[in-house]
C-alpha cells in the first residue's frame, strides 16, 4: 500500500464512520483514530510520510473555519470571561505542571524541552472538542465554552511552545523577548485576519455567483494562515479572525443558493478533514513507539504519570474557575454561559481531549540544536505526547457518551422550544408587514391577497406550531396535514419530471448542457 492508497482509505473511512458512529452512539473522530490504530499494527501500511511543517498548514485552517461558521462573535465577546480562564489561564497552568513533572522523572529532560511537552500537550483540540461535544445533545452553554476553549487556546499553546523550542534550540531563554514575542504573534494575527476578511468580502460582492464565493472561502483560511506565520503571527488566530469578520458581514439573507452551497460545501470538508485528521493520529502510532529504544514499559510509565498530571490538572483548575465564573456572574449579571452545578463541570473536565495540534507539533520539533547536538529528550517527549494524545482522545471520547448519560447530562429543551418560538413569531410579523407595506403601494386582488395573508401566517406555524392557540390548533393541524399531502404529491411529480428529463440525456441528439439547464431549474424548485 502507498501513500496516496492510504489516503483514499482514510477518506473512506472518513465518510464511513460518521453514520456508523451515529448507530453505534460513538464519535466519529475516535471511531477514525482507532481506525488509524488499527492500520499502523498492519504490516503492510506504510509509515506516514507527511513533513511536519505542512501538518498545521494542511489540517487546522479548513477545520477552524468550518467550526467557527457554527458560532459567532457576539458568543465569543459574551463568553470571554469563562473563554479566557479555560483558553489562556489553563493552558498556562497545565504547561507548567506538566513541565515540572516531566522535569522530574525523565532523566536528562532539560527543562525547555519539558516545557514544550507541556505546551504541546496542554490545548484541548479544536476539532475534537467540537465534534465529540456537539454530537452528544449538550447544552448549548457547554458547546459554546468547549468550542471557544478549543479554538483560541491553540494560539496561547502555540506561542509557548515556539518559545521553549527557541530556548532548547538556542540555549538561551529572555522572559522580555517571550513576551513581546506573544503580543507581537497576537496582533499581527488580528491585523492580517482583519485585512484579509475585509478584502474577502468585497471579493465576495464582486463575484456574486454562489459556486466562486465558496471556492474563494476555501482558499481564505489558507491565505490568512500562510500570511500570518510569515509575519511572525499566529496562523491560528489569524484564521479565527478571519472566519469570525466573514460571519458577521458577509450574511445576505437573501442569498439562498449562496447559503445552501456554502453550508453543504464546508460540511463535506469538515467531515473529510477531520477524518483524516484523526486517522493520521493512529497512523503515527508507529512512528511514535518506533521512535525511542528505550525501555517500553519506562516510557509506558511515564507516559501515565503525565495523563495523570494533564487530565488531574484540568478538574483541579476547573472546580475553582466554575465557581469564580458564577460568583462574577451573580455579583456583576454578566451575560455569560456557564456551567450550572457539577454534573456540567465533569462533563467540561472530561471532554478536555487531544488531538491534532498535538500530533502536529510534537511531529515538528528539530532534530538538532544550533550547536549541532541531538535535541534533548526528543524521542521521550514525541513518545510521551502520543500516550497523552491516544488515551485522553480514545478513553475519555468513547467513555463521554456514558458519562454524560450518566450524569444526565441534556440540552435545555425548553429553552431551545422558547427560543424557536419566539423567532417563529417574528418571523410571521414580519413577513405580514412586509405584505401590509406592499398592499399599500400595490392594489392586490382579494383572493390573492387572503392567500398571502395564509402563507404569512403559515411561516411562523411551519416553523412552531405552537404560536397558535388551543381553539385554532386543531384547525391549524389539519392544514398542515393537507399541504404536507400535497406537498409529498408534488415531490413525487417534480421527481417523475427530473427522471424524464434525465432519461433524455442518454438519447441521440440531445445537448446535455440543455439538459442539465432545465435540471437545475426543477431542482431549485423542487429545493423550494
């Protein structure tokens, strides 16, 4: 098997394992890590050969951007309290204990190699975070702390990890340089995913057609990642600013084939990305116990002792910054989602996995300092990193369904119900003023008129039945059953029209260009 056979395999699995994980209750990420696991045991499967530096550069853009279109800015600013104490303070916290730690039992482990250890293996993936927690029905509080937790501690890890790599390599370390290094990676990331957004969504009015905008969207999160590192930013950060300008102003309402095309687009790329993502974890498996000659059951030890430290670190800090975020949020009414009692806590403790920005730069330390030397500890912490990687991905994603079952764990169902009826009703208003504003400059015939009236009303019954009273329920119920009847009739006539006129493509003569014309237009109707 070669390379490019493997990677039609892992995006088979990819697809594979998304329905699967939905039968089975599992997460598809960990059902294609183990998928990738299981490759690596077989002799025949190559080692992976992918370089290091392109890892970040290929993997996280695409999955950034496509997490950041499930959330927005007004949530981030909303969130930013909770955000910061899980996305700056915590990654802090565990690289520093993990740094001690390792410090400690690994003999000859100098302390900036023990220091990118714990930078490598403190941010909680992204993609993991937001693929494992969004798939398991939690409320939506918890995915927002979760998504924004994974998406900005990357850049804070990142950082860290630079500077302990510098310092090992070099063998000098500045406490002034680390930390004008951090603010200057920070602002040149804002200021060239600011830029870029800008200059995007003009491109985006120039276009106009909805199949070139989703391919420019395809090559921003690239560019900004590309331009910001040769900056000296953060690619990761100027990614996440980039998605997050496009977000807010680039929304037409009235764009639906843009919407429909851009949602269906970064959907197939989100389930592609991500599966091969997670399959590469398993795969460098081989890689990772082929790396040191060292004793397997000393590594294996060590290798505990710091999931121990990693995953013990993440509850002890999270039980104190819980209770700090409702103690604020009580004397201050800030407006904030947090984690209401200690079921939600464990969950937030247990979803703390992680995946691709760890295998990444584990993958990327240098072979050699600039002196020439062997770089310290190397094997040790690529080893180290990978326990850390498969056990909290594997054991803590296969055994989170359970817990949060457990625990019982559930989106607020009724608050969801609230919020949908109450855009339900906004909805149909405004539909309704709109029609008052038209038969006002419009003289409309009554029929045509009434049947308008109807479909405004059916807008907001379509969307929450419940905005209708108990005495017209039934009477609404009953409507809605005959336009279903007669919207299934039409489905099936609109699908006897589109096979005849697909019949036709095949026959002598006929221009299949014509033909995939009038197909397009009976699929944006049958769409409607």
């Amino acid at each position: 098997m070669d390379q490019l056979a493997l990677l039609l395999v892992l995006l088979l699995g990819a697809v594979v394992t998304v329905p699967l994980g939905e039968r089975l209750r599992l997460p598809a990420p960990v059902l294609m890590t183990l998928l990738g696991i299981v490759l690596a045991l077989l002799p025949f499967v190559p080692n992976v050969q992918v370089p290091p530096d392109f890892i970040l550069p290929l993997l996280l853009p695409p999955l950034l951007y496509a997490a950041v279109q499930r959330t927005s800015w007004r949530q981030f600013a909303a969130n930013k309290r909770p955000i910061f104490l899980l996305a700056v303070a915590l990654v802090f916290v565990t690289t520093a204990a993990v740094a001690a730690v390792a410090h400690s039992i690994v003999p000859g482990l100098p302390i900036a190699a023990a220091v990118a250890l714990g930078a490598l293996v403190a941010p909680p993936d992204p993609v993991a975070a937001t693929a494992v927690a969004g798939s398991l029905g939690l409320p939506r509080r918890l995915v927002s702390i979760l998504e924004g937790e994974g998406l900005f501690n990357d850049v804070t890890a990142i950082v860290l990890y630079h500077v302990a790599i510098a310092a090992a390599v070099s063998g000098t370390f500045s406490w002034p340089g680390a930390a004008g290094s951090f603010v200057l990676s920070a602002v040149v990331a804002v200021a060239v995913g600011l830029a870029l957004g800008w200059i995007s969504n003009k491109l985006m009015s120039v276009l106009g057609d909805a199949t070139l905008q989703v391919g420019l969207t395809l090559l921003v999160p690239f560019v900004s990642y590309v331009l910001a590192e040769e900056l000296l930013g953060s690619g990761v950060l100027a990614v996440l600013t980039t998605a997050l300008f496009l977000a807010e102003h680039t929304a037409d309402a009235d764009d639906v084939m843009g919407r429909l095309a851009g949602n269906s687009f970064w959907r197939i790329v989100d389930v592609l990305v991500t599966g091969v993502a997670f399959g590469l974890i398993g795969l460098e498996l081989h890689n990772a116990f082929g790396a040191t000659g060292l004793g397997l059951g000393r590594m294996l030890g060590w290798g505990a002792v710091v999931v121990g430290v990693v995953v013990g670190v993440r509850l002890l800090w999270l039980l104190p910054a819980t209770w700090l975020a409702k103690r604020m949020h009580k004397l201050r009414d800030y407006d904030e989602d947090i984690p209401v009692g200690w079921r939600e806590t464990v969950v937030m403790w247990w979803a703390g996995m992680r995946g691709v920005a760890s295998v990444a730069l584990a993958l990327a330390i240098p072979l050699e300092t600039d002196a020439g030397h062997p770089f310290p500890g190397r094997d040790e912490i690529i080893f180290i990193a990978f326990a850390v990687i498969v056990t909290t991905l594997v054991f803590q994603g296969l055994t989170l369904p359970w817990l949060v079952r457990t625990l019982g764990v559930r989106a607020d169902t009724d608050a969801e119900r609230e919020l949908e009826h109450s855009l339900a009703v906004r909805a149909a208003k405004a539909a309704r003023h709109r029609l008052k504003e038209i038969e006002n400059v419009e003289e409309l015939p009554e029929d045509i008129s009434e049947r308008l009236a109807r479909a405004a009303f059916d807008i907001g019954v379509r969307i929450s039945p419940d905005i209708v009273d108990d005495e017209r329920r039934e009477w609404v119920v009953g409507r809605v059953a005959r336009l279903r009847t007669m919207q299934r009739i039409q489905r099936e006539m609109m699908s006897a029209a589109r096979h005849e006129v697909l019949a036709a493509r095949s026959e002598p003569g006929t221009d299949p260009e014509v033909v995939d014309r009038v197909l397009r237009h009976l699929d944006v109707r049958s769409m409607r």
